[in-house]
C-alpha cells in the first residue's frame, strides 16, 4: 500500500472511526454523503437490476465520482487497480499519468469524451481503508485544480463509508440504494437520527425517482473509469 494511500486523519472515513459531528448525511448504504449547500448529487442506477452503482456530486463545472468495492484486509487494491485503469486507458483513445496527490499516487487521466476527438482532463485516486477500497475520479475544472472546486473536497473529506461485516467477494461493489430523500421523499423525519437528512434541507422539486440517471451502466475498469456525467440529466440536488 502506497504511504499516504489510506484513510486521511481529516476523513473519508471508515464508520468505526466516524467523528460524532453531527453533520447531516445521505445514508447510501455503504456510504454516507454529507449534505452540503451548492453540492449537486447524481445517481447511476443499472437499469436491469435497479442498482446504484455510482455517485458524482457535483460543484460548478467540476464533478466527483465515487465508487467502492471490497478489499483484502490487510493490503489495498490500489496498486493493483492504479495499473490496470492506466493499461486499460493507453490501450484504447485515452491516456494516464502518474502523479501525486493528498492521498499517494493518483492518475492524471485524459479521457475520451462522446465527441470523436475530443477529450478531457480528470484526475482519479484510490484510498485503500479496513476492507474497502473507495475510488474517486474528478473531471472538469477541479481534476486540473482541486482548489476550484472547494465544495468536494469538503464532501470528500466528510464522507463515511460503511463496510458492513458481511463477506464479499475481492473488488466486488459495495451495495448502495437510493437514499430515502428519492425514494420516500415526503417519509417521516426522526431530528434524533444525525445521518437522517431533514427534508427542509433538500429541494422536493429536485428530488424524486425520476432524478435518477438510469443509463444502463455496467461494472468494469475502463468502463467506469471513463463513465462521465451525462449532459441534460437531471439530478436531486442537495442544499
């Protein structure tokens, strides 16, 4: 494992070790996204099997893709998936760099877009945690300078994953669902409950099932790699 390739001290966070901040979050399942003013969050459901596979929040004109997987327990599958994600992106149109960043090694990425011929930036890291391994991929103006797009470093350091005791196959997702704020929009509201976002704080115009992008996206290296936001999509947008 990389130095500086696990959990950062300031977060994202494993659920054991999840400050008691009081800070409001979407309860995703695996994940917990905080509530953020001016953060947008997109869902990528499979439509064949209505599962969440991917979430990108999104700050201006700078998004963050997030996926996790399962991982071994005492060593992390970012070396191994770093290397792959690079072959994968030389071998066809794209292209990747290594680079350095706040959490070790990351991919400078030049990703084919659905115009022939053109490209753009993003910047993907790992951070290998105790049995998971949380992908991150930015593009737009933050994969070139993340101090543009404050708002993600933020939800990024605010982030829990939750791994759950259940085994699972190695690089595996993690199960996420629809947070209820899309599914139940106008369910009860327990103040007691802090990953319980209160609905005063979510838009109902913007929220409900038809904000989900339901492209039928499939689990792979290149292909999520390269998966971008969907121009025109609508998206439940969190503030």
């Amino acid at each position: 494992m990389d130095e500086g390739s696990g959990p950062d001290p300031d977060g994202p966070y494993d659920a054991e070790d999840a400050p008691d901040d009081h800070i409001r979050r979407l309860d995703l399942g695996s994940l917990r996204i905080p509530v953020i003013d001016g953060v947008q969050v997109q869902f990528q459901v499979d439509q064949a099997s209505d599962q969440v596979l991917t979430v990108t929040l999104t700050d201006g004109q700078s998004a963050m893709e997030l996926s996790v997987f399962a991982a071994p327990k005492s060593t992390g599958l970012w070396d191994e998936v770093r290397a792959e994600i690079a072959d994968s992106l030389r071998a066809g149109s794209g292209a990747a760099e290594e680079g350095s960043g706040r959490y070790g090694s990351e991919l400078r990425l030049r990703l084919p877009t659905a115009v022939t011929g053109e490209f753009m930036p993003g910047t993907m890291m790992g951070i290998d945690g105790p049995r998971w391994f949380l992908r991150i991929v930015l593009t737009g103006n933050g994969a070139l300078d993340p101090q543009v797009a404050p708002l993600l470093t933020q939800a990024l350091h605010q982030l829990v994953v939750v791994r759950g005791d259940h085994a699972m196959p190695l690089r595996d997702p993690l199960p996420l669902r629809l947070p209820k704020e899309v599914t139940d929009p106008n369910g009860s509201h327990d103040p007691a409950d802090p990953h319980d976002v209160d609905r005063n704080d979510v838009d109902r115009n913007d929220v409900d099932r038809n904000d989900v992008d339901r492209n039928d996206v499939r689990p792979g290296v290149a292909k999520t790699a390269a998966r971008m936001p969907t121009p025109g999509v609508r998206i439940a947008e969190i503030g």
